[in-house]
C-alpha cells in the first residue's frame, strides 16, 4: 500500500504494508541510517525519532498511524535550536562511545529539552531512563543534557 | 580523516621500496615512498617483553608511517575503533615525538592481512585484551622519533650545517641561527635518504606536549549527526535484507518449512534454507521479520534438547573435586593449610553472559562467481577475511573485507561466526544481502562469557592473616578455541588472569584450572575476559577473610600489600577519597576490591543501597586507578566510567540460563541493561605514574563486581558467591 509521509520537512512516497514500522521505512527504504535498531520492542530507544516534536520509538510505530504528522530523524534535529546544542554539548562533554545509541539518546535528550527548558535530574532520569547506552555513558549524558539546558539562557 | 569516518581498507604501502637502512636489530625500516617521500615500516614487538621481538630473525613490518611531499602524514595501524577511543590516543604517540599538532596525523587502517598486522599482545590481528596502547606505546614513539631525527638530518645537511643547531617544530624543521625553516612535505624525499638513527632518545615524560593532555576524540562528530556508518548501515546497491531464525536449540537442525504464508508476505523476495538455519530476504527489515514470522519451522532438536544450565553446572562442580593443572604454586599450601588456626571455605559462581552489543549482529556479503565481498564492523578483519573465504570456498585473494565502525564490541566482534553464516545465505542470493540478526536471535545465538565454577578455602593464623591460599576453578577455556598455540599444558593466560600473581604477599598458594567445555554452547572472550570472573571470586573471598579475622577489608588488604606499592597507593586513595569508614544510614554499605589486571592496577569502593525488598542500587563509585602513564586522560576516565555501568549491569542483571536446551533470556526486559535512573555518580582518582602504559578498556568492568558484592555484604550482612544479585536473599527480615 502506498503511504505519503513527511521526514525532516520533505514529502516521501513508499509503498509498503500498513504494519511496518516507521524505523524500516527510514532505514531500508528511504536509507536514512542515522535512525538504528536495537531491540524492534521499544525497549532500547535507539530508534527514537521526533513526532511533532515528541519523542517516539519508531520500531514500534506503524507506517499508517502516522498520518500528515511530521517525522523528524537525527539527520536533521541539527537545524533545530535545541537538538544544534544537544549535539555541541555532545561532543564538548565527550559523550560519545561507541556510537550506536547516541542518535536516539540525542533524540529523547532534544525533545525533553524542547518541552522542558531546565529538567530536574528525576525529569532526566524519566525522560531517558528508556534509551539504553551498553558503554555506559550515563554519567557524561546527564551532563551534557545539563549544558545543554543551561545553553538555553532560559530559566525554569 | 573521511568525515563520515567510514573505515575501509586501505591499500597496503608499497612495501617494494628501497631499503636505505636497517636499525634497532630490525625492529624499524626506512624508505621512500612512490612520488617522493619518507616511509617508516614498524614491527609491533610480540609479546609484553620487547626484546623478544629484537630476536626475530626476518622483519615483518607490522605498521606504516608516511610522509609524502605535501606534508601529509599517515599512520596505517591494525587497532579498530569501538568507542574506546584508539584513533584519538595511537595518533598521539607519533605527533607527541614528531612534533606535529594531532591533527596533521591521519589515519589509515590497515587492510586485512594476518601476518602484518598482528596485534603484539595477541599475535592475531584483533583489537581485544585491552592492549592497543600497551603495544604501540614504545615503538610508536620510536618511529616519530625516528622520523624527526631524519628529517632534521636531511635540513641540517641541506643547509650545511649541525643537526644539533636544528630543532623541529610545529611540522618544520628551524635553524634558528639563519632563521631558515622548511616544511616536513619539503624535506621528506631527502629524510628517506638520511641514515635510519640508532637508539633514538624518547621525550622525557616531564616534556610531553600531548601525552597526558585531554584530546579530543577524533571519530565523534559523526556519530551525532547520524552520519556515521556502522556495518548494519551499509547499502552496497541493490542490497537486499535477510533475517534468520536459527535452531533454538544449540546443535539442532531444520526439519521441515512451511514457506507459503511467507512468500505472501509484501517485500519478501527470497527463503533460503540451511543445515540449522533459515533466513528470510526481502526488500526491507520489516518484510524480512514478517515473513520470518509467518514461516512453520520444525527443528530437529538434537542431542542437546534436554540441556539446562544446572547439568553445566554440577558438571563443573564435580570436576572440582579432583585435582587441576597447577597455574600457580608457591610454598607448601597443603602443609600451611594444616597447621592454619582458621580455616575459611566457599563456593562460587557466575553465570553465562551475552555481550548484548547495542548494534545486533549483522553481515553484508555480496558473493559473485569468484569474488566475495564482505561489508561488517569487526574486532578481528583477517580472522573475517578468512571465515569467509574458507565458507564461500574461494582463496583468500578473492575475498574483499571492507570494515566498518563497531556499534559495540566488547569481545563479540572478535568472532566471525556471524560472517561465516551471512556467507552461507548469500550464496544462494543473487547480488548483495544484509543479514540482520534480531534482538532475540542476537542474545540467544550469541557466544557467551563461560560459566565458571570456583572452590576456595584459606588458612589463617592467630592474628587471622592468611597464610595459605587454594583456588580452584573450572570452566571452558576460550584461548583453547580462538588460539589453541596458546593452551598449553591445561592451561592459558586468560583464564587465570586476576586468579594468579595476586599483588598480596601470600606464603603458600595453590591455584588450579580444570578446563571443562559446556555442551554445544560457544564461549568467547567478553569484555575483562577471564578476570571478569577471577577478580569477583578472589576479592570476595578476600573479603572474607578479612570478616573472618573482623578486620576492616581495607586495612586487612593493605596490610598484605608491602611488597606491591603500586597496588598499596591505589588502595589507599580510593579508601580515602571515598570516606571509608566514616558513618553510613542502615542498609547502606560500601565495599571495596583491589585488582592488577591488564597490567592496571585498580580499586574501586562501591557504595550501595539495599531496599527492604532487597533491591540493589549502586550510588556511588570511587575509582583509583595506577595505568602507567596515561596517553588521553579523558579516554581513561571514559573507559573506567563505561567500565563500572557494563560490569555493574553483570552484577545486578546478567545471567543466561538454558532450559530444554535453549537460551531463556531473548531482549532487554529479560536481559536487562542498566539504565540513567540506576546509573551511579563515578570519581576517578588517577594516580601519576611514569611506568609504561597497562590496559584500560577492561579494568574497570572485573574490578566493579566484587565491590558492588562486598558493599552489599556490608549493607547487610548477607554474603553473595554467586551472581547476579538474587534480590530474594536480601530482603529485609521481619
């Protein structure tokens, strides 16, 4: 079946069953690779992709419940004020390992700061206790969400 | 460096270039490159001691550095980057004595090949053990040295003039006198011709520019943009997607398939059926696994169908009970044992562990009539490389491996099952194929961390200090798989490591290895390989003796530690900074270990929280840590940082058990990962040394678990010899 979605403001045209999940449809179809599998159960977040700017994990979310909503991936949270100093304190804070998670940690980390400029350090741990980091770099992610709040010039 | 940081191979350097010197008893050459320039060709020395490698009759360069007439400068070496931050620190150790900025040093891998590039510590081509820096560290240094000295040579003699009146700096080589300079790319065709220096002088540690100092990470930007290619995001054209399912349980093979509600299936293109595995190709993930799902298999279970994890067990404690092959012996443990005024027994054991790396397991192989090509991130590329030819039953020269950045390895990227089997189902496939395992198909076809079974009993005299030590385990031996040269006489240096050569000053010691292979379950190296079990049993055990004699475990252990003052000095600074001793609320505890493993020495104080259901939260880890010197102090910190999380999730989750043969645990709700809201605040006390560097990306993780044990003994008295944590035990008794 032919479905019409909106990723990272332009307009794709896939034809796929209704029930494949939006993360299969990035990857394999549009070859948008930034977004990745970790678990296709929604345990992991590693496939965690904005949905009119809320955090969703896209191994879970099928092609036609998506609608005319506007998908947007880690290719392009950059252009946003948010996921652009996400990113920055990503890297000021050496974040990164391995890698493989950061898309979607950088993903749930933007849309918690986009919907609450200065989280608490429990807001934090909700907010991400759902993204796993197999190296561990819990400790420089708490961090770096904090520069990135505090990058907002906006108190809470 | 590309930006997308995408590794592939590199073409060897030309290695028939004029021999113009030969020094340090063939340990390095010099040459000329093709167009002009320097070329240096390093052997990597085997082994922890360097002058068996001077030995070495033929020179087999093990690593390539070039510099070209426009100043480029590459370094090809054999290390992949995992996350742990190779590519930023081995860069470090040339530009350090070159005297160029870590940037102007690029980075080439090097192409597949067993024979050049063999890791020193491994005598294989494979990053794993925690030794790239413990390898690269000197001849590294030799070769930018080397390579400076030349280049000063080739100014000084151009300008007529001493060397010792030139110094290098910045990429030019100056004359101050003159306020004459040329650049490295001006002067790299002469250097080739300059005599190779003998015995190069190395930087005093007190005049390091880079070394010590916090570099940034060189492979970073690209994995937060979603721009970095892993070996699952490769799309060679025309790229089809396979899933499998493989026998659940292990050694059974496919009886019958029912293919026809999966051919229905939207995108499935292909059902290829092997021995013990079917996989299912389509033109997307989500067809692959709908199809997969649609499939009716019937597996011919095997001989293994009735296996559970408590026969592997009672296999190993009943070996136990005779006598092993002696890994160490010192004094006489039995007579000390006998006259002991204490004596203190246990029986301890852990668990099977899957490496759950976040990126699952995947291949992209495209096999065409005399040609594989094979796209994968791996630990191991020539092991790869070979897997592959020898499945696809081509030579070796026909198998193309282009690695790719690893989304976690952790010892799983050091096997090559996974290649060998995306080979199989493309030879049936025309064009390329990815295969993606599944989360499920990950954990339960994974090749885990053995199970192992440990007897341990001390002798203590009047004032209860231990004066007799037997250890005595039994378990599979991975080396005896993976390196079999290695095994020797009933034993191999993993294994044992963090069980023998204690930094305790102990008369009598006895330890023994029984090597006891589970049935038709794979083992393989998981991250701090054999201490990761060693270190949990014997600083445990440590601990106590230290109750049995009511001694406070810190002072107990140093008490023990005259003889090792590294291991003393790390002791004492994380027993300080982390207030041992001063007042904790009930359930509260924090524990201590002390470890010399990776030639780091290590101890962390854990302190933890029991709720009254028995619940563990870690909240707060203190490290010290003696790693020689220390090449990129931030990558240290990050290493011990991911360390303790990883060995953290061992001691509260990790645990793969078998029923009727099969793997029980399949995604993260039953294999559980820790996570933020479980995540302890982490202190890392580096204590300065000036000793060669020891390894880094391990330590952190075997040293944890007994920590996080000891503590909970101290929070509650209960005493854990098998993990993980049981909840169950530590509740709270009303």
């Amino acid at each position: 079946m032919a479905f019409s979605i909106k990723v990272n403001g332009k307009t794709h045209n896939v034809d796929v069953d209704g029930d494949t999940a939006l993360l299969w449809v990035l990857r394999d179809v549009l070859g948008m690779t930034g977004t990745k599998f970790g678990c296709g159960r929604a345990l992991c977040g590693a496939c965690t992709v904005h949905l009119d700017g809320a955090a969703i994990r896209s191994c879970i979310t099928s092609i036609d419940s998506i609608g005319s909503s506007e998908i947007t991936t880690i290719e392009a949270v950059g252009a946003t004020a948010v996921g652009a100093r996400v990113q920055k304190a990503w890297l000021d804070r050496e974040v990164v390992q391995c890698g493989y998670c950061q898309s979607g940690q950088i993903m749930s980390a933007a849309a918690l700061l986009a919907s609450n400029a200065r989280p608490t350090d429990s807001e934090i741990d909700e907010a991400m206790s759902g993204n796993i980091c197999r190296c561990g770099t819990y400790v420089r992610i708490r961090e770096a969400i904090k520069v990135a709040a505090q990058g907002g010039g906006q108190k809470g | 460096m590309s930006p997308d940081h995408n590794v592939s191979s590199a073409s060897d350097p030309d290695l028939d270039h004029s021999v113009t010197d030969l020094s340090r008893r063939t340990f390095l050459k010099a040459g000329a490159i093709a167009g002009g320039g320097l070329l240096l060709s390093l052997r990597l020395p085997f082994g922890a001691d360097e002058s068996s490698a001077a030995q070495t009759a033929s020179f087999a360069p093990n690593a390539f550095v070039t510099i070209d007439r426009d100043g480029r400068i590459v370094l090809t070496m054999p290390y992949v980057e995992m996350g742990q931050g190779t590519y930023t620190s081995i860069p470090m150790l040339i530009a350090e004595e070159l005297e160029v900025e870590l940037s102007h040093v690029q980075l080439a891998h090097a192409p597949p090949n067993e024979k050049l590039y063999a890791n020193p510590l491994l005598g294989i081509q494979a990053t794993g053990n925690s030794n790239a820096i413990r390898g690269a560290w000197k001849p590294l240094r030799e070769a930018g040295a080397t390579a400076r000295t030349m280049l000063v040579a080739a100014a000084a003699k151009r300008w007529n003039v001493e060397p010792a009146s030139c110094r290098a700096q910045s990429g030019e080589v100056l004359h101050s006198a003159t306020g004459r300079k040329a650049s490295y790319g001006e002067l790299a065709a002469d250097a080739a011709g300059m005599p190779v220096p003998v015995n190069v002088p190395l930087k005093d540690h007190k005049d390091f520019r880079l070394i010590g100092t916090r570099a940034k990470r060189l492979d970073t930007p690209a994995k937060v943009n979603g721009t970095a290619v892993y070996g699952i995001d490769v799309r060679p054209p025309g790229v089809k997607i396979a899933t499998l399912a493989q026998s659940p349980v292990f050694g059974g093979k496919v009886k019958t398939v029912e293919e026809a509600a999966a051919r229905e299936v939207k995108g499935v293109r292909q059902i290829v059926r092997l021995d013990d595995a079917v996989a299912v190709v389509a033109d997307h993930m989500g067809a692959a696994k709908k199809g997969l799902e649609a499939l009716v298999i019937e597996w011919d279970e095997g001989p293994l169908a009735g296996l559970t994890t408590a026969a592997i067990a009672s296999e190993l404690e009943r070996a136990t009970l005779g006598p092993g092959a002696v890994a160490q012996s010192l004094g006489d443990t039995e007579r000390a044992m006998a006259e002991a005024v204490t004596k203190v027994n246990a029986i301890y054991q852990v668990p099977f562990l899957a490496h759950a790396t976040l990126e699952p397991m995947n291949c992209t192989v495209h096999v065409r009539k005399d040609v594989c090509e094979v796209w994968v991130g791996t630990q191991a590329l020539a092991r790869a490389q070979a897997i592959a030819a020898k499945t696809a039953g081509l030579p070796l020269d026909r198998v193309v491996v282009h690695n790719h950045l690893i989304g976690g390895g952790f010892g799983r990227r050091l096997d090559v099952d996974g290649v060998a089997r995306a080979v199989q189902i493309a030879q049936q496939v025309e064009g390329p194929v990815k295969v993606v395992w599944t989360r499920e198909e990950d954990i339960q076809h994974d090749m885990y961390r053995p199970y192992w079974f440990d007897r341990l009993s001390a002798g203590l005299d009047g004032k209860g200090m231990p004066v007799a030590w037997m250890h005595r385990f039994a378990g599979s031996s991975v080396i005896a798989r993976y390196l079999p040269p290695a095994f020797k006489n009933g034993l191999d240096p993993d294994s044992t490591e963090g069980a023998i050569d204690l930094p305790y000053e102990l008369p009598n010691v006895r330890v023994e290895y029984l090597r006891v292979e589970p049935p038709g379950i794979p083992t393989a190296f998981w991250r701090s390989v054999g201490p990761s079990h060693n270190v949990f049993v014997v600083e445990s055990f440590m601990d106590e003796l230290a109750a049995a004699a009511r001694q406070d475990p810190v002072s107990y252990r140093i008490a023990l530690l005259d003889k090792t003052p590294r291991a003393k000095s790390v002791l004492a600074v994380a027993a300080e900074k982390s207030g041992w001793g001063q007042p904790l609320p009930a359930r509260v505890g924090r524990g201590v270990s002390l470890q010399f493993a990776f030639a780091t020495h290590m101890a962390h104080v854990a302190e933890v929280e029991v709720s009254n259901d028995g619940d563990v939260r870690v909240r707060r880890v203190v490290c010290a840590v003696d790693c020689g010197a220390v090449v990129n102090p931030d990558t240290v910190r990050a290493q011990i940082e991911s360390g303790i999380m990883f060995g953290i999730t061992a001691a509260l989750y990790g645990e793969i058990t078998l029923k009727r043969g099969r793997v029980e645990q399949d995604n993260f709700d039953s294999y559980q990962m820790l996570r933020m809201n479980e995540a302890p605040t982490v202190e890392v006390h580096m204590v300065p040394s000036s000793e060669p560097p020891g390894g880094m990306g391990e330590a952190g993780t075997s040293a944890i678990v007994p920590a996080v044990a000891n503590a909970i003994f101290a929070a509650t008295g209960k005493r854990l010899r098998k993990m993980p944590v049981d909840a169950r035990l530590l509740k709270r008794p009303t």
